[in-house]
C-alpha cells in the first residue's frame, strides 16, 4: 500500500472543511490505480487526450477545494481570460487571429464563469450556422459578402489610424492625388 501523498492530505482536509471531492485518486503519471498494470489502455487515454483532460479537471477540483485556491484560481482565470480578449480585440482590425484569440479568451474565461461559457456556446453555434449558410450561396453572393468584410476591415483600419495614431490615410491619399 502506498503511502498517502500530497494529493490525498489535500482531499481529506477539503473533506474535512465539507467540499466535494472526487474519491478516484491516480498515480503521479496520472493513471488510475487500475490501469498501471497493463498500461495499454492508459496509452490509448493519452493519445485520445482523455489523459489531459482529467488530470486538469482533477487540479481544478483540488484548487476549487480550498477556498483561497477557488478564490485564486478565479482571479487568475479572470486576468488571464482578460489579457487574451484584449489582445485578440485590438487585433481585429489588422490582419491576423483577432476573433480568434477573442473566442480563445471566452474559452478561458468559460472554465470558471457560466456566463462565458454560455457566450461561448451561443458565438459557436452561430459561427457554425454562417459557415453553413454561407457555403450554400452562389459565387455572388460569397462575393458581395466577402466585398463588405474588405469594407469592414478597411474603414475600420482607417478609423484606429486616424483616431489612435493621428494618421489620416484618406486625407492624405486625396492630396497626394491632387498634387500629382
């Protein structure tokens, strides 16, 4: 029998304190007890990315047990899913992963907050719904949409130059073409 280690003191003082904890503990590879024999099934877990995924869940479980960790990991959950969001819409003009990171910040902030989880899900199932919408139409179609995206990006690129940078580019476009 092994001895009990750091997680196991971590589950009964969070029992102690009255949270729930999942009873299941795993080894320090993270396998279940049972599976450290034959080892084939704990590799197929690892390569499905089953292994990953409990092994987060089991030290969020843990952290959310203490009530300093479940105050802490939200913090950090927060500032984390802040960070990416920020740099993901000041991205979104310029060419580059900007929606992209913006959807990667909800899905940090949708490990700890139920109202980005639900954002989350609402902005996939709509971008899914495009996706499909859009591949139905004509050529024409495609391409007046894809025209007003250009439209888009554009007065928006010119917007934040001219209103962060102080860069005109439209004014300078028109005196350059009536000098010339």
């Amino acid at each position: 029998m092994a001895a009990p280690g750091p997680p196991n003191v971590a589950v009964r003082a969070a029992e102690k304190r009255g949270y729930g904890v999942p009873k299941e503990q795993y080894d320090r590879h993270g396998r279940p007890p049972s599976s450290q024999g034959g080892g084939g099934a704990a590799v197929a877990d690892r390569r499905g990315g089953r292994y990953w995924r409990q092994r987060v869940s089991t030290t969020l479980e843990l952290i959310r047990a203490n009530p300093t960790g479940r105050v802490a990991l939200k913090i950090f959950i927060a500032v984390a899913g802040a960070l990416v969001v920020t740099v993901g819409v000041a991205l979104i003009p310029l060419p580059g992963p900007g929606w992209l990171l913006v959807i990667a910040g909800l899905g940090i902030w949708a490990v700890e907050f139920h109202w980005a989880r639900r954002l989350l899900g609402f902005t996939r199932r709509h971008v899914h719904n495009w996706t499909q919408w859009v591949k139905y139409q004509s050529l024409g179609v495609r391409l007046v949409l894809g025209s007003v995206g250009l439209v888009f990006v554009a007065t928006v690129l010119w917007l934040s130059l001219k209103y962060s940078l102080g860069i005109d580019l439209v004014a300078r476009a028109l005196h350059y073409l009536a000098t010339h």
